[in-house]
C-alpha cells in the first residue's frame, strides 16, 4: 500500500481508501472485506451518518477486532436535518455511539454545496461548536463533503475562511477517485480472498 501524507496533521493516509456507503447485506462477508482491506494497508474508512446501517456496521466489526487505533476514520453530519444548534451534538453523539469510539479523525459536513447552505450553519454557530469540539479532541479535522459544486467555494475563499484550509482534502479524496480505485471481489466459486487493487 502506497501512503500520502496529510500535512495538517501529519497523518500518513492510505492511497485507497474504503468508501462504506452500501456494505453487503452479509454481515459476515462486510467484516471480511474490512479486515482483508486493513490487512492490506487501507487505514482511511469514510463513513456517513446517512449511509444507512453504515455506521454501527463500521463501529462493530472495528470494536470486535480492536482495530480504532490501526485506521481513520471519516463521517458526516448530516447537516441538511439540523434545525437548530442543539441537533449538532444530538447527531455527533449519536454518530459517536454508532462507531464505538470518543473521537473522529475526519469530519465533514455532509453535502454543503452553496453559501446558502453555509450562511444557514453560520446562523447557527457552527464555527463555535467546531472550535469546541476540535479544542476537546473529539474531532481532530474538519472539512466539507462536496459532490459538484466544489468551485463554488474557490470564487470567494474570504467567505469561509478557516474552511479553506480543508478544502484540498476534498481535492485529494477527488483525485484518488479518478486516478484509483479499491476493488473488493469474493469468487463465490473459487473461494478466493478480497483483492485489492
């Protein structure tokens, strides 16, 4: 496994990272594919709040297999659900239960695509709320989780400040999947193990 550095924390990163959005309905094979993927050098598991089940799937077979301090872990809030400044904690906790675990190595806000989105957040006092949790080390770096709409973002950098500092991870996660990808296949018939690719 090929490793990238990331320079705000120094944290070596696996090329390949496991995107945990839709894991086979067979728990059994799930747990397989994230021991064989951390076998073979993957250590960044990007999670969300939304990806149904994912979470808590994630969570388990980590705690069972002592595996928290061997990855990174990545997850989302689901921001489009906050009505008020309460429901970051309400989510963030939850989300803390679900993984089995009092920190998160990578959080970002899930789906933030315009500066209406932000302006919204802002109302709320999510920069406080931020600066509170990276300052208790429940979440070491925060970020934003873009689809299409990452030039948005570059045509007025003053408007969201230290967010922009975190904006080239969403480059990388970008980059990796174009120029990259993890396969994970199981041969029923041969019975051969994951590979990655």
């Amino acid at each position: 496994m090929q490793y990238r550095e990331d320079k705000a924390s120094g944290n070596m990163l696996s090329a390949l990272g496991f995107g945990c959005m839709r894991f086979p309905r067979d728990k059994a094979e799930t747990e397989r594919m994230i021991l064989s993927a951390i076998d073979g050098g993957v250590n960044f598991f990007d999670t969300a709040y939304a990806y149904q089940n994912s979470e808590v799937t994630l969570g388990e077979i980590i705690a069972k297999h002592n595996k928290r301090k061997d990855i990174y872990i990545a997850t989302k809030l689901p921001y489009i659900l906050c009505k008020n400044a309460d429901d970051f904690d309400k989510y963030f906790n939850e989300q803390l239960r679900r993984l089995q675990t009092d920190y998160v190595d990578y959080y970002f806000i899930h789906g933030l695509s315009d500066y209406a989105g932000w302006d919204v957040l802002r109302k709320m006092n999510i920069e406080h709320w931020i600066a509170e949790k990276r300052e208790s080390g429940k979440i070491k770096h925060i970020g934003f989780s873009l689809i299409s709409a990452l030039v948005v973002f570059f045509m007025n950098p003053m408007e969201i400040g230290w967010a922009m500092t975190f904006v080239w991870f969403a480059i990388i996660l970008v980059v990796v999947a174009v120029l990259g990808f993890l396969l994970v296949s199981f041969d029923r018939v041969h019975g051969r193990k994951a590979t990655a690719i």
